[in-house]
C-alpha cells in the first residue's frame, strides 16, 4: 500500500507542473519590487503631480513599466483617449500622446 502512496505522490508531481505565473501578476510583482527598492517613486506622488494637470479628463488608471521606470497614466477627455509617460524616478513628464 506504501508503495502505490509513493508511486502515485511522485506521478501526481511529475504530471501536473508548477503553475505558470500571469504575465499581469509578474508584471505587477516587478513593479512593486521596483517600488520597494526604491527606483521609482510611489504612485500616488506621480498622481498628485499629473493628475492635477489633466482638467476635464477622466483619470483612467496606471501602468508602470518596472525595467524602464516609466509610468503611463492614461485619460479619457471628450472620447479621446490620452497617455501621459511619466519618469517614476523624477516624476517628470517625458511625454504625452493623444
């Protein structure tokens, strides 16, 4: 009986590989560790630097991009839809699309 315990733990583990981590929650992970270690600043920072200065828009949400420490805050203002790229290590605007 010990032996067919042993041999099924050992099939059960060799047929099913470890999950694959989500691309969206490995880039999420990357970004708080970039946050953590201090190479980008926080977001509400950049938030309150940006979002002030986009009157009329609709604040959309966040991406960061942990290898370059870019934020891109994205808006809606009258059906057009604008990207600001922020630099998470200053908070300056490097540029605007939209």
């Amino acid at each position: 009986m010990l032996m067919f315990a042993s041999l099924a733990l050992t099939l059960s583990q060799t047929a099913f590989p470890p999950p694959v981590e989500p691309h969206f929650q490995r880039d999420q992970r990357r970004a708080w560790e970039a946050r953590r270690e201090g190479r980008v600043l926080p977001l509400p920072e950049i938030e309150r630097r940006v979002v002030p200065s986009m009157r009329g828009a609709q604040y959309l949400g966040p991406e960061l991009d942990p290898d370059s420490g870019i934020y891109t805050l994205k808006f809606l203002r009258n059906g057009t839809v604008i990207w600001v790229k922020v630099d998470g290590r200053s908070g300056q605007v490097i540029g605007r699309t939209g």
